[in-house]
C-alpha cells in the first residue's frame, strides 16, 4: 500500500502503534487532531511539512 506523506503523517499523529503503555504518548483526538489541522492551514502548511527536513 503507498501513502501520500499526507496521509503518513495524520496516521501517525492519530492512531496507536503496538502495545498501549499508561505512560506513552497517546494520538491525538478528533478535536485535538481538528484544532491542529486549522492551524496548520492558518500557518499555510500541511501535514506532509511534518515530515519533510
């Protein structure tokens, strides 16, 4: 399966990844995730910018 590095980085901004630790990093909610999506598009980027050096 290809991934845009769009999709590559919501993924790995909002969902879980092997065995959930009470002390790991969660991802974010839907309202986290929707509230740092608008201010990505406010800051002109994207999530791909997350990713690239």
């Amino acid at each position: 399966m290809n991934l845009t590095t769009t999709a590559q980085a919501i993924i790995l901004l909002t969902s879980y990844f092997g065995k959930q630790d009470k002390d790991a990093a969660k991802p974010l909610t839907n309202a986290e995730w929707a509230r740092f999506a608008m201010w990505l598009r406010d800051s002109k980027l994207s999530p791909a910018d997350l990713l690239d050096n």
